[in-house]
C-alpha cells in the first residue's frame, strides 16, 4: 500500500470512528432539541459511510423484522401518493428519515463505549429538564395564587414542559429517563453511592410525571414499573400499589384532583368526552378506508367529514382535533389497516427477541416500549419527533445490546 492509500484509509477510520458518539449524541440530544438531535443524526449517517467497508466501517446489522418495517415505510409512501395530498403529507414524510436509527442503533450500539455515550447524557438531560420543570411548576402555582385564580383552571391547560414545548412530550422523556434509571439501578452492579443517585433519578422523574399530569403516560408508567420489577424481584410487585397510594396521598391536592378525572371528569376542562369523539371519528375513517387510509395528515384535515352523525350539527368538546390522539388509530386511518399490521409484527418481532435473549439494555428497552405503547392508547404520541427518535433509537439499541455469552460448563 502507498503513501497516499495509507493515507487515505486513517483519514477513513477516524471519520468511521466518530459515527458512534455523533449517534450517542442524536439519541441524548432528543431529549434537549430535536434540531440538534436531527443535525447529529445526518453527521452519523455521513460518518458511518464515509469509511471504506470493513475494517474501518463495521458491517451494517438490522433488527429483526426490517422487512416488515420497510413495507410499513413502503404503505406510508403509497398512501401518501395515492390520497391526492402529497404535499399535505410532507411533514410525515420528511420523518421517515428518522427510520435510518434502526441499522445505525443496530450496528454502532453493539460497543459497550457508545451506549454509555447515550446513557449518561442523556440521563443528564433528563434531569435538567425535570429540575426545569418543577421551577415551572412552582411559578405557574405563585401566578395563580397571585391572581386569585382557580389553580386547576389555570394549569391544566399550560402545564410544565420542561425543555420541550408541550407537556406530553415532556411526560414521555420523563418516562423515559425514569425506565433508563431503574434498569440501571436493578440490573447492573453499582456502587452504592451511584445506586442512591440512581433511586433518587427515579424519584425525580415520577414526581415530574405526576406534576405533568399527563393522564396518558401514568398507566405507561405502572406497567414499565411492574415489568422492571417483575423480571428482578418478582415478589416486590406486591409493594407497588403500595407506592402508588403512597404518590396519591403525597401529591398535591390539585394532582389529586386531575387523579380522579380518569373516573369523574369536570366538564370539558378534562378531554374524556374530546377523546370519545375522536376515537368514534377515527374508526369511522378506517371503516371507510381501511386499506391505504386517508394519507398522512389527512385525518386532521378531513376529521369534520367523518364525524358521528350525533355530533355533526353539535359544538365539538373543546380540544385538538388535528389527529385522533391514539398511535393506532392514527396509523390506521393515515395509512390503512396493513400498515399498521406491518408496524406491529415489526415491533412484536424486535420484543420477542428481547425476551428470549434478555440483557440489562432490553430490559430497559422492553420496559420504555411498553410504557409508550400503552400511553399511545391516548395520545399520538409517535407523532412528535422528539419521541419517535427516542423510540426508533430504542429498537436500535435492543437489537444491539446482545447479552454476554455464557460461560462454559466445566467438567
């Protein structure tokens, strides 16, 4: 090999090596902006095929089911081209890229370093928007009691955000960094002063889930709980209702009362009734389209066409209407019923792999996916791009955090 070749390939391995903490950073910064997040994402994909294939690039790996996941991509595309507003699709199209966190993750994760690259920062991140978060909350109280305003009245419709600009977004990275924190503290050996920082991270992120009051992400939150402890000390399951009752009687009385609006809501201050309707309005889209839906973007922007026959010549329940608030739905009615089938045996493929060959990153990725999906029962969450990079990356991550081998047995 020549000067020039000898060159060449280190200029290559260094460009190939930083692929790995430009992905770690597009994964924290998520959590931050997702401006950054997505600039950091575009360097890795230029790193990563910067280098010349193996040594310096290592070969590319993909999560299980990416067949699947490529005729999801595929039905998107077509919907998109076939329901006569493509341009109105844009903004679900232009997130397609993000789908480029599944080989990445998948290939790049598979180093112990790069992972803690993720993990660390971004449990920083999480925190300082956390922190940020209750000073919110402190200010919007003091605001309230300065105007002699009903505080319930006040807040629920501008609620704490931390770093990010709507409140369910915030609730779900908080959601997040709680299921990160917990699997770090019950499946990997810590010192104990680093598991007393990791308890109290947790403590942390379930106070600002409860101050968020994003009713969508609470029943997500019990079940990431309930499968972290169920894989670790099965018999401690018995203690989270405890917990559960201890965070009711603990929390304000104002969080108390957005508690019992799951059961008893207060008018149309509380979207019980904005979510029956969009969820009747929804079905009703997929019964007229259940094969490639209304396109990205459409069933915001034909929702009034499908209303129930009840609540055409009615007010609507105040609340937004420019999608239906459940993932499923959602994709249903955008993309058709096979797209969403396609979606969720890919999903289901990625968690029976985790299962049968578990490590304390799947753990964590089983507990995160399944606190999402649940929640995505009553929010589109999906929808914002902050969470669909974090979800995306998750499959990465899980498909890369092989467990160690076993030792062999010995004779």
């Amino acid at each position: 090999m020549n000067t020039e070749d000898t060159t060449m390939s280190s200029v290559q391995l260094r460009l190939s090596a930083w692929a790995g903490p430009s992905l770690a950073c597009s994964v924290a910064l998520a959590f931050v902006s997702i401006a950054a997040s997505q600039i950091f994402l575009g360097l890795a994909i230029l790193l990563f095929f910067a280098g010349s294939p193996q040594p310096w690039r290592p070969a590319l790996h993909w999560p299980p089911g990416m067949r699947w996941a490529a005729a999801f991509l595929l039905l998107t595309l077509l919907a998109a081209l076939l329901s006569g507003e493509a341009r109105s699709a844009l903004p679900q199209i232009r997130k397609l890229f993000l789908w480029a966190l599944l080989p990445l993750g998948a290939t790049l994760f598979r180093s112990a370093f790069h992972r803690s690259l993720f993990a660390y920062p971004s449990l920083a991140a999480v925190t300082a928007s956390a922190l940020w978060s209750f000073w919110e909350y402190r200010e919007k109280w003091l605001a309230a009691q300065a105007a002699g305003t009903d505080f319930y009245l006040a807040y629920v419709a501008a609620r704490i955000t931390g770093f990010m600009s709507h409140w369910m977004t915030f609730s779900a990275h908080m959601l997040l960094g709680f299921c990160l924190a917990l699997a770090l503290l019950l499946y990997t050996r810590r010192s104990w002063a680093t598991r007393a920082l990791l308890a109290s991270l947790c403590l942390v992120f379930s106070a600002a889930i409860l101050l968020a009051w994003t009713r969508s992400i609470w029943p997500g939150l019990a079940l990431s709980s309930c499968l972290l402890v169920a894989y670790w000390r099965p018999r401690l399951l018995a203690a989270l209702p405890v917990l559960a009752l201890a965070a009711y009687l603990l929390a304000p009385a104002s969080t108390q009362q957005r508690m019992a609006s799951i059961f008893s809501p207060q008018g149309q201050v509380d979207s019980n009734q904005h979510r029956a309707v969009t969820f009747s309005t929804g079905t009703r889209m997929i019964l007229a389209h259940p094969f490639l839906g209304l396109g990205p973007e459409g069933p915001g922007k034909h929702f009034r066409e499908y209303l129930p026959p009840e609540w055409q010549s009615r007010p609507l329940p105040e609340g937004w209407y420019g999608h239906l608030h459940n993932v499923y739905l959602q994709y249903a009615a955008e993309r058709g019923l096979p797209a969403l089938f396609c979606f969720l045996v890919f999903v289901g493929l990625n968690v029976r792999l985790w299962l049968q060959r578990p490590s304390p990153l799947r753990r964590f990725a089983l507990a995160a996916v399944a606190g999402l999906a649940v929640s995505a029962l009553f929010e589109h969450n999906l929808g914002d791009s902050e969470v669909l990079t974090l979800f995306l990356a998750l499959l990465g991550i899980g498909a890369a955090a092989e467990p160690p081998p076993l030792a062999p047995t010995e004779a």
